[in-house]
C-alpha cells in the first residue's frame, strides 16, 4: 500500500511538472507578458504600482523616475481585482523589492465577481505570472473548487489551440501599436474625450445621482484590503492606496459614497490613502486629461503623477537621487528636460527651409524599449495643431497626427510626441516625414548618423 501511494505522488507530481512545462506554451501572448518581461530586465525597483486599467493609465512611471530619482514600475492591467493585484504584488515583492507601493482602490476592485466575466478578466494578470503556493490560494478565491484546476494550468485553459501553439504565434510577443504611450507597464492611449462620448457618458448616468446612506464595507471586501496591506508590509513595502481620478464619481453617488467607506476603513486600519478626485480642480483635470470618463490619458497622467510625487516627497521618507543617463535614456521627460540634446537622433531644424514656417523647431528619436520608438518634435506655439506625420522604417510606413492630446510643456516650450512600434529591434533605416508627405523627410537615421 505504501509502495502504492509513493508511485502515485510520484506520477501526479511528474503530471504536475509536465503540465507546468507546457503551460509556458499556452500562454495566450497578451500586453501583461511584455510587461513582465521588462520588470524581469530591471534589477531592483523602488516604487510599485498596482490596480486595474485606472492604475495602468493613471501613473506614469517616467514622472516618478524623473522628479524622485527611483525606479518605478507599473503592474496594473485591465479589469484587475485585488486577488490578483495580490499575485502580482506578491512576485513583485519577491524579485525586485519595492520601497513603496501604490495601489488603485475604488469599488470594483474589491466588489463581487457579478459575471463569469469578471472572473476570466483575471487570467490575463495570473497567467503571465508563474505558479506559486500564493497564486493558487487566489486562483481558488476566485474560481472556487469547480473552475480551479482549469484556471490554474492555461494548458487546460487553452488545450484547443495546439495548432495556434504550434504552427501559428498563439504565445510569442505581443506588439505594442503605433502612437500608444507605453513605459514600465504604464499603457494607453493618446486621445481624449470629445462631445460623442461624454453625451452618451451624461446619458449613461442619469439617475444615478441619489444619495445612498446604505453603502457599507462587506466583511469580504475589508479582508481584501488587509490582505494587501499584510502582504506588502510584510516585505517592508509601505502601501499608499490611491483612488484615481474619474468623473463617476461626479455623477454617481454610491460610487462617491463607496470611495469615502474605503478612506474611513483605511485610517482604521492606520494606511495612507489618496483620493485623486479631491484634488482634480485644484489640479486643472478636465475632459482633454481623459480618453474616456473612466481613465485618465498621458497628459492627465502626467498631472496625477507629478501630484503624488510631491506628496511622496512632502510626507515620507524615501531616499532620492538621480537615475544614471544609462537608465534615463529610455524616458521621454528626461530628454525633454534637457531640450532633446540627450536623444540618440536629434536635429534642430531653424536653418532648413519651410519647416519653421510650419512651426517645427528641433525633432529628436530615441528608443524606449528595444522594440518601441518615440519621435518627439519641438513646435514654436500651440495654434492650430494638427500635423500629420509619417515614418518608414525598413519599407513599412506608419502614419499618425499630431495634435494638442500629444503634447507636452516644459520650461514654456511645446513638444508633440508619436510612439511608434520598430519592425526590427533597433531605430535604424528610418524616414520621417511630417506635414505634406510629398516634401523630403525632415529626418534620416542611418547607423548611427542623423541626416
């Protein structure tokens, strides 16, 4: 019987191992995977971001890096619950030990699974993130004793798509697009509320705007929250929970009632928490720092990082200084402070004919990862921006525009930037045209020259 019993451990744990093996496989390529991929490259970081898309799109990690001095990275992704916001926070803490994390906090991150929906939303966190003891704790949380051995493995998530796994590219990497902001997991897009989407936002809400008096904490979601806060503390990480800016909480009361029962239940639990919306007039957020009513977009970001920034650097201790040029090279604020000269590509463009007419200065690139690259041009005013541009890179054209949602001051001069997805990992063989595409390009890089 012994004999039995050891045979048996041995088969399931070989199965176990097997299936683990082939999980790496199975993993549906998602943006979550290119963003643990660079985590794994920095060595150490000193500030953790955590939450949903409303963490993801709401601290930018360049602002954090630049006005701090330390390295900051960003771990939120769409529709994230505090179960996973754990898994992540836990192999975080594991690799890189943070000082400081900050976690977006706000109803639905710790309400109820509603839908199955909800439920499968979290895969695209907890599979990119390797087995551990503490995943399968969440994942059985979440999916309970009927659905855990399938949310476990994407194996067995994922079993029909052997021919996609291996004929086709179902687990290689996933491709940031053209003109999306991406640095440090920090992701989303350059656009902003117009009048369509706030009409059908007015239109959403209506009625929603009553006062409840019967909004109260679930024993289940204060578990959720001390959860994190054990879990962080236990690795000398100092948790700031933040409630993001979003205009639901001007038109919907109970979520306005709901954000205020988590303040009280985070000063019982003697925890540092933020609330965004209470600063977003005295901050200047309007609709233009929006891409829709929910998320801020890269310009709003900028506004709520540089906020909490000085709140880190006004109320705590943290140990500052300045990243090395290595590192910052990478960050798009870190070349505009020093009006683009520290670009791999830069060229001032006074003396060339027609384009200051154009309101075009100095044009620089750079890359921000090995396979993303950012155009940032310097323009004379703000009037009338609407400039198309063009790049072509090893034959492949990528065309976008330039507008006021891409732009960004400092030390009162103006600068639009296009992000752009390189066909090969390195900015080589590029032309950028911008303005009629008919015209010379405004810049060549060839090798290590800029023409």
């Amino acid at each position: 019987m012994k004999t039995f019993i050891v045979k048996l451990a041995g088969l399931i744990l070989l199965v176990f191992v097997a299936i683990n093996i082939s999980d790496s496989f199975f993993k549906e390529k998602n943006s979550y995977k290119k963003v643990l991929k660079g985590l794994n490259k920095i060595e150490n970081i000193d500030i953790l971001i955590l939450g949903s898309s409303r963490a993801q799109s709401s601290y930018d990690p360049r602002i954090f890096e630049e006005e701090l001095g330390v390295k900051t990275y960003n771990l939120g992704t769409p529709a994230q619950k505090f179960e996973a916001t754990s898994v992540a926070a836990s192999y975080a803490l594991n690799k890189k030990h943070p000082k400081i994390a900050i976690v977006d906090i706000f109803v639905l991150s710790i309400g109820k699974y509603y839908v199955e929906k909800n439920k499968t939303d979290q895969l695209q966190t907890l599979n990119q993130i390797p087995f551990s003891i503490h995943k399968s704790k969440k994942v059985f949380e979440i999916f309970k004793k009927e659905g855990f051995v399938n949310a476990i493995f994407p194996t067995l998530q994922n079993h029909s798509a052997w021919n996609d796994v291996f004929f086709g590219d179902f687990s290689g990497n996933y491709t940031i697009g053209h003109g999306v902001d991406f640095y440090n997991g920090f992701i989303y897009f350059n656009k902003s509320v117009d009048e369509k989407m706030w009409d059908k936002f007015l239109e959403s809400q209506k009625g929603k705007n009553v006062y409840d008096h019967n909004v109260e904490l679930t024993i289940e979601e204060k578990n959720k929250i001390d959860d994190i806060i054990v879990l962080l503390k236990s690795k000398d990480c100092l948790p700031i929970f933040v409630n993001s800016p979003t205009y639901y909480m001007d038109y919907d009361a109970r979520n306005w009632k709901y954000s205020h029962k988590i303040g009280e239940y985070l000063k019982e639990k003697n925890s540092i928490y933020v609330d965004l919306n209470d600063w977003k007039d005295s901050l200047g957020l309007n609709r233009k720092h929006f891409s829709d009513p929910n998320h801020l977009n890269p310009k709003g970001a900028k506004i709520t990082s540089n906020a909490l920034t000085n709140y880190i650097k006004n109320n705590l201790y943290l140990k500052q200084g300045a990243l090395p040029s290595s590192y910052r090279k990478y960050n798009r604020f870190y070349h505009i402070k020093n009006k683009l000269e520290t670009a791999n590509f830069k060229k001032n463009i006074q003396n060339t004919t027609g384009l200051q007419e154009k309101n075009i200065l100095k044009i620089a690139a750079y890359n921000v990862t090995s396979d993303i690259a950012e155009v940032i041009i310097e323009v004379k005013d703000t009037n009338n921006i609407n400039i198309p541009i063009k790049i072509i890179h090893e034959a492949i054209a990528i065309r976008g525009k330039l507008n006021k949602v891409n732009l960004h001051t400092f030390a009162n001069k103006f600068y639009l930037v296009f992000p752009f997805t390189l066909g090969k990992e390195k900015l080589d063989n590029v032309k950028i045209f911008v303005g009629n595409e008919e015209n010379d390009p405004i810049m060549k890089i060839k090798g290590k020259t800029t023409i």
